[in-house]
C-alpha cells in the first residue's frame, strides 16, 4: 500500500490533504484514483490507514479511517555523530541512516573535513537532508523522519553525548576493541556514536573523546571508508543492542 507523509496540522482537518509534491505524484505519476487506499503519517509516530477522498487541481483529499500501530521504530535510540563529508557522500549517508533505524544525525566539522561550507549553503543543504530522510521514510515504513542538527563543531560533538548510556568512538587506533554486547549489564537506551571525515580522527581529537568517556571501538583489520563505517557501525549497534538481531542474542 502506498505511504505518505501528511503534515501534523492537517491531522485534524475535516478534510486532510496531501502535500503538493505528493499530490502531484498521485495524479501524474501513480495514477491513483478517488477510493485508493493509502497509508499516511505525520512525521510524530502517527500513522493511519485512509483512503484517497477526491483528486482535482487543488489537491488530493483524504478520509483518515483509522490509527495504525506501528512497530516500525527502533527501541534503541541511535544519534550518530559524522565528520563532515563531500556532499554527495553525506546525501546517500542520510538515506542510509534512515533505513537502519537512526534517531539523529549531527555533522560536525573534524580537523580534517575537506568541505566547509557557508552558511547559506549549509542551510541548503540541511533542507536537502531533510527532504531524503522524509523520502527515505516513506520507503523504508518507519513512522518518523530522522532528526538532523546543523553542523557542529568537534567540541560541541563530544557534549552532545553527555546523556547517552553509552559512547562510542571508532578510529583505527591500535588501542581499540571490538564492539561487543556487554555481559552482566542491561543493554543501552540511548548510544551516541562518533565516525570520522574521510581523513579520518586526528591523534589530539581521540584523546579528547576518551577524557569525555568515550569507549574505542574498532571494525577489525580493514580500514573503511568513513560512510562504510558509518553504516556499518550503526548496523552493528542495532543487531547488538536494537531491533535487528536482539531475538537471537537473547537466545544464546
């Protein structure tokens, strides 16, 4: 069944309607009809079966017929902390991010990110990502876009961290470990994890996450690239201490 995001606010319209972007994609491209059903969501965790009410040039008109429950959402809150790549890089990073699950995603700009954008192409390109998370939503069948902050700087990076259960920093430092489920302890809520840009951390960058407790981690003996890295530590965490393998471990 097709999905799509409806804006909260029209959540309590008589009469809700779909997006312009949408709109015009159910009638020029799907071709659906008065009568289809659909599925929508609000970007807040609602989401409801419906059904299309009326198609005219002013839009498409839906009937909201009931609240779904979805499961779709992680129970582990990710925020992933990525050094600033080229854009093209972070672009498909977002839609990646969103499929596994992620809560929020911060840039930061690391002593080694190769771009630094302005300020008004940052904010183009913020709006950007948000735009693909929400396309990537509509895919992917979670009920909730990923939240994305603004760039930061390294040092407002570290702070964001202060609330999370557990802080991961991975580099390729000869003193790190593997990322391991921990024994003895409940698993973490809230994991706040930190990737490199293409470069990589600097020496001075890694010793300032391990005074702010930080944990470092590694992926093993292959050095990858910093947006491999990203989504496979997020995997990582998700099948260690999310919705993606949980079942088994508790098997073990």
């Amino acid at each position: 069944m097709r999905r799509f995001f409806i804006a909260p606010d029209q959540i309590l319209q008589a009469h809700p309607r779909l997006g312009e972007e949408d709109a015009r994609h159910v009638r020029t491209v799907l071709r659906l009809q008065p009568g289809a059903p659909v599925v929508v969501f609000d970007g807040t965790g609602a989401e409801y079966e419906a059904r299309i009410d009326a198609i005219d040039a002013r839009g498409v008109t839906l009937a909201l017929l009931q609240r779904l429950i979805s499961e779709s959402e992680s129970p582990l809150e990710i925020t992933l902390a990525q050094g600033y790549l080229k854009d093209k890089k972070m672009d498909e990073l977002v839609r990646r991010l969103t499929e596994l699950g992620v809560a929020h995603w911060l840039p930061f700009m690391a002593r080694r990110s190769v771009p630094s954008p302005d300020e008004r192409r940052g904010q183009a390109r913020h709006q950007r990502w948000q735009k693909i998370s929400l396309e990537a939503v509509k895919q992917c069948r979670r009920n909730r876009p990923m939240t994305i902050s603004s760039p930061v700087s390294f040092s407002e990076a570290l702070a964001a961290a202060a609330s999370c259960d557990l802080k991961l920093f991975f580099w390729e430092g000869p003193e790190t470990q593997p990322l391991h489920r921990p024994v003895g302890r409940s698993a973490p809520a809230r994991v706040f994890i930190m990737i490199g840009p293409e470069g990589g951390f600097a020496p001075d960058e890694q010793q300032a996450a391990r005074a702010q407790g930080f944990q470092m981690v590694g992926m093993g003996p292959r050095i990858l690239r910093a947006e491999t890295a990203a989504v496979t530590a997020c995997a990582l965490a998700q099948f260690l201490f999310g919705d993606m393998g949980q079942n088994v471990l508790d098997k073990l």
